[in-house]
C-alpha cells in the first residue's frame, strides 16, 4: 500500500492541472483583452455568450469528473485494464451528448438569448459570438473526457500540452480575425468565437494523437474494441448522473448571476466581464487544488487508506492557500493598472477596482470550500455533493437577487461569492466529518 500523499506528489497532480485550468482561462483572457477595445457592448456580449454555450459543456463537464473518479479508484486499485473500457463507454455517451448539445445551440440559441438578455445591442452581438463557437462544442466534450482520463491516471503533464497549444492558436487566431490583421477578415465579435472554436479543435487533435502514440503500448486497453458493458454504462451513469446535473446547475446559477448583473445596465455588465476575467485567473489555482483533492481522495480511498482522507485534504488546502495569496496580494496592490489591461477607458478601469477587492476575499474562501466539497464527490458520494451544493446555491440566488434590486454597486452583488464559499466550506466539512462516506463502493 502506497504511503501518505506528500507535499511534492500533491504539486506534481495540481501544478499541471493548474496550467490546464488556463485553457480557457487564457481564452476568456484574450478574448476579453481584444474585445475590450471594441467598447462595453463586445465586452458584454461576449461575457453574456461565453457563458451561455458553457452552461451546455457542464454537462460534459460532470460526466468526465464521474469517469475520473471512477478511473481513478481503479488506478488505486490496480485494475489499470479497466481503464480503456470504461474510456471507451465514456467516448460513446460523450459523443452522443455533444449531438444534442449541438442540436440545441443550432436551433434555439436566439430564442433563449432573447428571453435572457435585455439590452438589443448585446444581444445581436451574442447571436454573432453563437453563431461560430456552437460548433466546437462536440470538441469541447472530448477534451474533458481526455481530461479526466488523465487526471485519474495523475498523468496531468499531457493537460499542460494541450493549454500551451490551445493557448497559442487562440492569441494568434484573436489577434488575426477580430482586427482584419495579416490579410484576414475583421470579423469582431465572430472572430473572437471562431478563434475559440479553432483552438478547442487544436486540442481535440493533440490529444487523441498523444494518446493513441503514448497509451495503446500500455495496459489501459486503450484504442481496443471493447464489448459493451451495460452493468458498467449503468454504475457510470449512476456515479456521474448526479455530478453533470449540480456541474449544470452550478453553472446555470453562474449564469443567471450575470444575467441579473446585465438587467443593471451595459456598463454594469462591463464591468463584470472584466472582474469575471480577472477572478478566472485568481480562482485558476483552487479549481486545479480541488481537482486534485477529487482524485486523491478517490485514489487514497482505493488504496485502502480511508484514515487518510481528512490529512489529505487538509494538505491540499494548505497548499492552495499558498499558492493564491500572493496572486491576490499582488493584484489587490495594483487593480487600476490590472483593469487597464482590459479597457483604455481610464472611468471604467477606476469603476472596476472595488469588486477586484471584493473577489481577492472572496478566492481564498473558494479555495478552502471547492476543496472540502470535491472530496465529498470524491468519495463516491456525488449524490451528496449535488443536494449539498443545490442548497446552498438556492442561498447564493436568492442573494444576489437581493443585491442587485437594493444596490446599483456592482460590488456588492459580487459578495456573493464570499457567502457561497464561506457556506459550502462549512457544510462540505460538516459533512466529511460526520458522515459514512467511507462505506460508498464504487
């Protein structure tokens, strides 16, 4: 049986992780920087889009964590020939979901974005970004997929690989296709979307190349035609039913913050598109923390080390602490200049930096919180997991509906996220504390 799980083998899963997260955390970046000279309605649109089509990838998003966990409890075990099967059973689900994803964007992305968003302006601007990101979304659910896999083997240099090459596609293709530079056409906003699009595309085709090179030579059982299982699809499907669903309306709720933030103007909501990027890159490290909290925990449990958990993940988050604070020292030391990075008017740079200091806060109770509930998932309990967070995010609307009808400070509705980690923090370690999680089989 392995020993405990050390500092170095803790930043060797997270580190790569972390600059996995970047992906889109450089497109949003990127996307947002470029867009950002357009003025305060590609700004927006872009924003308000953006995360739209993500609301549908969530789905994809918890299925992979789900397949993870599984690969990962059998990596601790031993049984590393399971892994191409259920990687196999994952491919087929996760291409027949990315079909009806499609199919959804394809046909009623105006009908739904009319319903959601309230300035014109914005809304024609987000019917434009759709109209070319829609068709990566079949990519996208692959890439997670990939993903997981690797996560659950701890094999996560491969997600670095893929970040630096998406990374460079979508800088190069942004800087191309919004301005008209180098011969291409100015396509604004669309070229935004189908710089992404071309960059999810470029990691679909790194990946697939990669492994069918590096794991048909191992004993996963990769790249063999395995006979379909349905106890396995079934126990896949019941492990990670519960995980696409709260990934879903985790997100969805992520949404609707922006939506209620866009019913409080145009410049309210270019503000939030640049505190949105700016938080993805002070939140980047606790997402990858947690993600490896998700397959520690997993595995620590499969190598018959229940006793092990709890220091676990108290490891982890020590570690994450350490990680994100002197980020947000930095970034609290310098907002305005940070903010100008985004946007060239000064008044708008000024109006950011009081919910740049209010999501400083709010990272490190993100860090500690996301920690404490992916080890609640990665017990096996995601059932749990999607009731825990369910209450807590009915809490965080109702939140930040009061806010944004009580105040015309964008900031404060931003606070929202300090009482949602603060809450799932609290009730996650409530819950590894007293509950029979150590029971679950998977």
């Amino acid at each position: 049986m392995k020993a405990k799980i050390t500092n170095k083998e803790i930043w060797s899963i997270a580190l790569p992780i972390m600059l996995g997260n970047m992906a889109q955390t450089i497109i949003n970046f990127t996307d947002t920087a470029f867009l950002g000279r357009l003025g305060v309605i590609a700004l927006g649109a872009s924003m308000l889009a953006g995360l739209f089509y993500f609301v549908f990838t969530t789905i994809a998003t918890g299925f992979a964590i789900g397949i993870q966990i599984i690969i990962a409890r059998r990596f601790g075990e031993g049984k590393h020939g399971r892994i191409g099967v259920i990687f196999q059973h994952g491919s087929i689900f996760v291409f027949l979901l990315g079909l009806i994803l499609f199919s959804i964007l394809y046909f009623f992305s105006d009908i739904l974005l009319l319903k959601l968003i309230d300035s014109p302006n914005i809304y024609e601007a987000s019917l434009e970004y759709i109209k070319y990101r829609q068709f990566g979304i079949i990519f996208v659910c692959f890439n997670f997929l990939y993903r997981g896999l690797y996560v659950g083997i701890s094999n996560t240099k491969v997600i670095t690989y893929s970040t630096i090459i998406m990374a460079v596609v979508n800088i190069i293709l942004d800087y191309c296709l919004i301005f008209g530079n180098f011969g291409f056409p100015e396509m604004g906003i669309g070229g935004a979307a189908l710089a992404s699009f071309c960059a999810e595309v470029s990691a679909f085709v790194f990946f697939t190349v990669y492994s069918y090179v590096n794991l048909r030579k191992k004993d996963f059982g990769m790249f063999k035609v395995h006979p379909m299982e349905s106890e396995l699809m079934k126990r896949i499907l019941k492990l990670a039913t519960p995980t696409m669903v709260q990934k879903l309306f985790s997100f969805g709720i992520w949404f609707i913050f922006f939506i209620l933030i866009e019913k409080m103007g145009e410049t309210a909501t270019g503000i939030s598109s640049i505190v949105r990027s700016i938080y993805m890159i002070l939140i980047t490290p606790c997402f990858a923390f947690a993600t490896t909290t998700n397959t520690l925990v997993s595995r620590t449990i499969g190598e018959g080390h229940p006793d092990q958990v709890f220091s676990t993940i108290n490891k982890i988050s020590k570690n994450c602490i350490l990680c994100t604070v002197p980020i947000i020292i930095l970034i609290s030391i310098i907002p305005e200049q940070v903010a100008r990075i985004y946007t060239d008017d000064i008044e708008l740079a000024r109006l950011v930096i009081p919910s740049v200091y209010v999501i400083c806060i709010g990272t490190i109770f993100q860090g500690i919180g996301n920690a404490y509930f992916e080890a609640v998932s990665g017990t096996g309990n995601t059932s749990a997991a999607l009731y825990l967070e369910a209450a807590i995010l009915v809490i965080y609307v109702v939140f930040i509906w009061m806010m944004t009808h009580v105040t015309t400070e964008v900031q404060w509705v931003w606070t929202a996220e300090i009482v949602y980690g603060v809450l799932l923090g609290i009730v996650c370690f409530i819950y590894m504390k007293f509950a029979k999680w150590n029971k679950k089989r998977i």
